[in-house]
C-alpha cells in the first residue's frame, strides 16, 4: 500500500502528536510548556472560536505537521 500525505481536521486526540511537533520544532524546545493540560484548554477554546480550525497533516500513520487556519473577516 502506498502512504499518501493526508490532511485533515485536528481533534482532542491528536494533542499528543501535535505536542510533540511543537517541541520537537527548535523554537518551541525553549516555549512550549510542560503542562500538558494547557494544550487541552488551549484547543477547546480554539475549537469554539467561529473561523478557527486547527488542521493536521499524517504520512501513513505519522502526524508530520500541523495548522491554525484562522478566518478573520474584513473589507479589504
């Protein structure tokens, strides 16, 4: 079978991997907090926000990135 990138609508159950890939980013081995139960919160509130999605892309099974899609209405 051959693995195809794929990307799809992140939800609660994919915080660890995405956790994962914020520390393993060299900026985010310095930031990125060690509660883990601040992503939770974080992502709840997000996932309610109208306009807000939170995206991930997998090659086969390994979650390889991740995106805040944010639509912020305006005239110009």
């Amino acid at each position: 079978m051959t693995e195809v990138l794929q990307i799809r609508d992140a939800a609660v159950a994919d915080l660890r991997q995405i956790i994962n890939l914020l520390r393993d980013d060299p900026l985010g081995q310095s930031r990125e907090s060690g509660d883990v139960e601040v992503y939770y919160k974080a992502f709840a509130r997000m996932s309610e926000a109208v306009g807000n999605v939170y995206m991930l892309a997998t090659f086969g099974e390994q979650t390889v990135g991740c995106l805040q899609f944010t639509i912020i209405h305006g005239l110009s």
